[in-house]
C-alpha cells in the first residue's frame, strides 16, 4: 500500500487542491493514477470517487485507497445525482474529449462547483513553434501530432467564451507556468489555465 501521508502533489495540483475545501465530497473525473484524490483524502479529509479509463490506472488507484470507476467519460455521468458532489475535477482531461460541451453540462450537473485545467495553446512557445511551421510539444503537450490524445487545443479566452455559451459563472480563472500563478499576460505566459466554475 502507498503512504497515503507521504503523498507530495506536483506544484500544478497542489495549488489546485487548495480551492478544494476541506471534508469536501469530491468526484475527480480522469483521476489517472489517483494521486489528486489519494493526496485530498489524506490532507483535506475528503471523500469521493475518481472516474478512469486506463485499464494501467486503476489498480494504483486502488493501491491508494482511492475508490475509482473504469468508464469512459464521453459515455457521460448519469450513473451521478444532480449535485451529488461539493467540487467535480476535470484535470487536463477536458481537452481529451469529443463532446466538450455536452461533459462541461454534466460536470456541473452533478458538482455544485468545478475546477477544470487545460493545457493553454496560447503559451508563448507554442506560438513560436507555429511560427516555426510546427506543431508544439512541451511538458503540458508532450505528445507529437499523430500520437496525441489531444483532441482540442484551446486557449483561455475560447474556454471564457465557451463557459459563457453554457451558462456557466467562472469564480477564478489562473494561468500557472511550473505549478505558479502568471499574472502578466497569462494568455501568453501560463501553459496550464485553471478554471473554477459553477452555474449560473
């Protein structure tokens, strides 16, 4: 069994994890390798599920005492009550997704809040690789063209316009660049924008 205590997030989560409130009940969609929900569980005293769908992933959740569901979230969260949880995660998953809308909807369906993070494609090296005629690659899109699982490259003003068209209210919106807020130009200096989120 993992140390659940010895848990140490990467800078980028651990600043994500402080807008999550303590004994909060918590659903981490395309919770990976558990290590967000594990360290909330631990530190924050809680509770809820990860949902994911890499067969590789879930037994480490489950070495983490982290209670996960295998499924796909494009097949959307009816199996969840509306607001059934405190604060819905949507970690640098969102962008994976064929119907972003349709799972932006459901995600605040059944959160009261929720925290969603993407890569930014508006970073200033990706501009330059473009300039450069190639596609970027960096540490929050390490994947080639033709091997990506990247399905949408977003920038924060589309996501702004898209929380916007689905009548959801942006609480905070941060640009991190290695896990720190960016405060000048975070359009052009955060690789990583994150989102707080509610309905209207």
């Amino acid at each position: 069994m993992i140390n659940r205590e010895s848990v140490l997030l990467r800078a980028d989560l651990a600043f994500i994890a402080d807008w999550v409130q303590d004994g909060s009940n918590v659903l981490d969609l395309g919770c990976g390798d558990g290590e967000m929900l594990s360290y909330l569980q631990a530190h924050k005293s809680c509770a809820g599920y990860g949902v994911e769908i890499d067969d590789d992933k879930i037994p480490v959740c489950i070495a983490r005492d982290v209670s996960v569901i295998q499924q796909d979230l494009e097949a959307g969260l009816a199996i969840f009550a509306d607001n059934a949880f405190d604060t819905v995660l949507c970690l640098s998953a969102l962008q994976m997704m064929k119907n972003v809308e349709g799972i932006l909807r459901d995600i605040t369906r059944v959160g009261r809040e929720a925290i969603v993070s993407f890569p930014n494609f508006a970073y200033w090296p990706h501009r330059v690789a473009l300039l450069g005629g190639r596609m970027p690659v960096s540490k929050t899109l390490p994947y080639e063209w033709y091997d990506t699982p990247n399905l949408r490259c977003a920038t924060i003003r589309d996501f702004e316009a898209l929380a916007n068209e689905v009548g959801l209210e942006v609480l905070e919106c941060v640009a991190l660049d290695e896990g720190k807020p960016v405060m000048f130009l975070p359009n052009w200096r955060g690789s990583l924008a994150v989102f707080r989120l509610r309905k209207r």
